[in-house]
C-alpha cells in the first residue's frame, strides 16, 4: 500500500518505521529529523528494536506517489494546517487516519475532506522523540480503529489487517467516536495533573489528594461526554483511568513534557474542547477550566 504517515514525530516514526516493511511508506516531519532518517535510517530503541530504512520528506510537495492511505500524526493543535498540507497530494480514493489524541481532530480533517474518506483510531502505545532520527518505543499497546458512522467497511478491514501485518496490533473498533471520548476523558486527569504537579502519573494514585482531583475531573468530564450523547459511565471511566495510572505509573506525561520542553500542548483539544461542549448543554465545566487556565499560566 502507498501510505503517508503526516506527523514524524514519536508516534508517526514508530508506525512509520513497523509499515515500511512491505509498503511504501513515507514520514513527511520536520528538516532536522528527515536529514537524519536519510543519512542514517530511523532507529527506534525500547520495545522495538529496528533500524528502518524508510522514506522521508519535509514537505508533501517532494512526495511522487499519490497515497491510498494518509495516517495523520501531528498534534492536534497542528491538525488543520496539516491538512491542507496534506490536500496537495491526497485523491479521492485516499483514506485519512487520524491517530491522534483530542476531541476536535476529526472535525478539523472534516472542515477539509469528505468525511466518508475519514477513519478514526486510537492507540494505546507510548513512545517519545529521543533525537532527529531516534525515537523510543516505551510502552506497547493496542490500536483500535473503525469509521466515523460505525458501518463495517472494506477500507477499515484492509488498514486493520496491513496494520496487523506490520506487527501493529490492531481491532476494528464497534464505536470509535465513544473510543475517542473514552480516551480524552482519560487525558482529561492525568495530562493536566501531572503537568501542573509536576510528577509522574503514578503520583495521582500514591497522593490521595492528587486522586481524589483526579475522580472529580473524571465525573465532570463523564457528565460532559453523556450530555453530548456520549454512553460512558462514571464507574468504567475512573476504574480505566485508574489502570492507565498504574500501567504508566513511571511515565512522564506528553503534556508534562511538552511545558518542561516549552512546546505548546493538547489542552484546548481535550480540557478546552469539553468545556465548549459542556457550555453548549449547560454541564458544569468549572474543574475543566481551572486545569485549562493553570495549564495556559504555565
Ligand atoms: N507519543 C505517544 O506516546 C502517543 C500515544 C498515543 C497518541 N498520541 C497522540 O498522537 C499525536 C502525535 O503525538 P506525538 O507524541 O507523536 O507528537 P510529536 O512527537 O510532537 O510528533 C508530531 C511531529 O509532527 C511534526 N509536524 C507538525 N506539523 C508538521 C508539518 N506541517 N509538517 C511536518 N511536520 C510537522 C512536529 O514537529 P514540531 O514539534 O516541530 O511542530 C512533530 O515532530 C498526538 O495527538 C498525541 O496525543 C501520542
């Protein structure tokens, strides 16, 4: 398959890096990165090992094949202008994947492109940007995957098993948009908290004042998602959130990173994203907007 990953950063290279074997793949990131994938192959260390051999551009404009298959990997703050990066090269047999985190993502890609040709997926993996050309792998997880209108397509069969094929494990997903709200309401907690606290998620389970946020922010973001026609409940999504602090209780959140680093972060498409929802149905979002204001004073 001719695939674009659109996003080299940590979770783009390593897809990146697991489909180019058997594909034609291309990581379209930033120069400094690029440069180093072509000098030196892209190396990911943790758990996966691989020096890749895979191709790699700046700009889609250096792209010579048109795409069956476009995985969308930037943040979501960088999600539209991706996208109409992305358009030059994309036909209307391309498929977009969005693999990202955040509740506005599918929204933006849809402002540009049909939303027939638009599929959802989550991943449960972990890995950070060591170095222009090095990425670790830290945590592998499980990806999940389905089309917005929840009907079983061919398209969605073929990405699972290339998916599958390439080592990525992967499901089709019976309710990816519900898949999506699971996953912000678990980032809602534990992003913010970790970067307003300054420690590692497994602190929100060993501070029993940090927990005790963290069940609040999980109930006002629940609220949120069910008023939106979301069907979670309070008691599944804490008892998720919870395990995610345990099985990452080493980790230093990507939104913990990103304000040590000074790199924007995804607060507006999660935090700030459910306080617009929550306005619109007249859902207290009060627990949402202290963490979206402490994040941005940060
Ligand atoms: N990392 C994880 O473990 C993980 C796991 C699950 C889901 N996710 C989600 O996946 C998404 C990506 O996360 P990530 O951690 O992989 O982010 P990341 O490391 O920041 O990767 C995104 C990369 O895309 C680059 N980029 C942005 N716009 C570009 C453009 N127009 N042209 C070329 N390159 C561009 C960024 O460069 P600059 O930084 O220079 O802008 C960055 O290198 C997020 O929504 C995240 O929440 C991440």
């Amino acid at each position: 398959m001719n695939i674009i990953i659109f996003g080299a950063g940590a979770i783009g290279s390593l897809f990146g890096a697991l489909l180019s074997k058997g594909n034609n793949a291309i990581l379209i990131g930033r120069k400094p990165h690029i440069t180093a994938i072509k000098k030196n192959g892209l190396k990911i260390e943790g758990k996966t090992n691989l020096n890749a051999k895979i191709k790699a551009e700046s700009s889609v404009d250096n792209v010579t094949f048109k795409p069956d298959l476009l995985i969308l990997t930037v943040k979501s703050y960088d999600t539209e202008t991706a996208i109409i990066q992305a358009k030059k090269i994309i036909t209307n047999d391309t498929i977009v994947l969005s693999l990202q985190n955040g509740l506005d993502n599918i929204e933006k890609i849809s402002k540009h492109i049909s939303s027939e040709k638009v599929i959802a997926g989550i991943t449960t993996h972990g890995a950070f940007f060591s170095k222009p050309g090095g990425i670790k792998h830290t945590g592998k997880g499980t990806t999940v995957l389905g089309e917005l209108n929840r009907k079983k397509t061919k398209h969605v069969d073929n990405i699972v098993k290339l998916f599958n094929e390439a080592g990525i494990k992967t499901a089709e997903s019976k309710n990816v948009i519900k898949d999506v709200w699971g996953k912000a309401i678990i980032n809602s907690s534990i992003n913010p908290l970790t970067a307003i606290f300054k420690c590692r998620n497994g602190c929100l389970s060993e501070n029993p004042i940090l927990e005790k946020f963290l069940e609040i922010i999980c109930e006002e973001s629940v609220k949120i998602a069910n008023a939106d026609g979301i069907d979670l409940s309070y008691s599944d999504m804490l008892a998720k959130t919870k395990e995610v602090v345990k099985n990452t209780s080493d980790n230093y959140s990507s939104m913990l990173q990103s304000v040590i680093n000074r790199k924007k972060t995804e607060i507006d498409s999660i935090n700030g994203k459910l306080i617009e929802i929550g306005r619109k149905y007249n859902v207290s979002t009060l627990i949402n907007e202290i963490l979206v204001n402490s994040i941005k004073s940060l």
